[in-house]
C-alpha cells in the first residue's frame, strides 16, 4: 500500500469516525477568530450575508471583487447549524447569499439609476437581465431532488454578484 493511499484511507477513515461520533472531522471555521454572525432566522440571515458581501466589497480592490461572491456562503456554513455543514446548512446558506446579493444588486442599480453618466436603454437592459436570470436559473434546477434548491440559489448568487460587478462598473466604483 502506497503512502499516498494509506493517507486517503487515513482520512476516510477520520471523516467516518467523525461522523459516527457525530463530531467535526476538521475544526471549523465557526471557531476561529472571524467575527460571528446571526443565522438565528431567515431576515436576519440574509442580514448577515449581505454585511458580509458589503464587506468583502468595500475591502478589496476592484479587480479582486469576484472573490466576494462566494464569502456569505462560506462564513455562513462554517457558522451556520455550529458549522456541521451539510446538505440543509449549504442549501440555507446559499440561498440566504443569493438573496443578499439580490439586496446590493437592487441598491447598486438604483444608484446607476440616479447617476449622470447612466447608459441610455439601462431600464430595459435591467429587465431583460433579469428575464434571462430568472429563466436560466430556472432551466439549471428544473428537477426533482435535494440538489435543485441549492443549484437554484446557486445560480441566481452566481449571477446576481457578477451584476452587482458590472453595474458597479458602470458606476465607475
């Protein structure tokens, strides 16, 4: 037996244990030093999700935004349920993320609204983004099973978070 295999078994071996004890298999990040949030109910959820994706924006540098898309849901998950991280926990995290990131996209195009430099026609593209968003989001998660709530969330954080980007763009932010 390869040491590389004895590792694999190694780890499979610990996840199991972890699992049968019921226990983290690895500290989580709900542990560490990283400010704690409120997942107690839905609204303040998204509350948390949406501090945390402002956060991350106003923190980085324009060019390294598209690492904030995913930050809510990894807090959330490694907080979230005590960080046990399983299919509920992701499926709740993601869609708390998709409606945060559906919060700063209503703000950040109200503010593209309201700017002198708005491109002509932004009403219309806004609307049909949004037709395009909600049918593609709906073609990915059309099926029955555990998975399309979470592929559906997914899809409408993955999209709403890349045009929060653009219009910010836009906005020359």
């Amino acid at each position: 037996m390869s040491l590389k295999s004895l590792s694999f078994y190694g780890l499979t071996a610990c996840i199991a244990l972890s699992v049968a004890l019921g226990v983290a298999a690895f500290p989580s990040a709900a542990h560490s030093t990283e400010k704690l949030y409120d997942w107690s109910d839905d609204e303040v959820a998204v509350d948390s999700a949406e501090a945390i994706a402002r956060g991350c924006l106003d923190s980085v540098e324009p060019q390294e935004r598209d690492s904030c898309a995913q930050m809510p849901i990894k807090v959330c998950v490694s907080q979230f349920d005590d960080g046990k991280g399983n299919q509920y926990d992701n499926n709740e995290c993601t869609g708390f993320s998709a409606m945060a990131w559906g919060r700063i996209l209503d703000d950040v195009y109200g503010r593209v609204l309201q700017f002198e430099g708005a491109p002509k026609g932004i009403q219309k593209s806004q609307s049909m983004w949004r037709a395009w968003s909600d049918f593609d989001c709906e073609i990915c998660s059309n099926y029955e099973g555990t998975m399309a709530a979470l592929d559906n969330a997914s899809c409408h954080l993955s999209h709403r978070a890349n045009r929060v980007m653009e219009l910010k763009y836009l906005l020359r932010e």
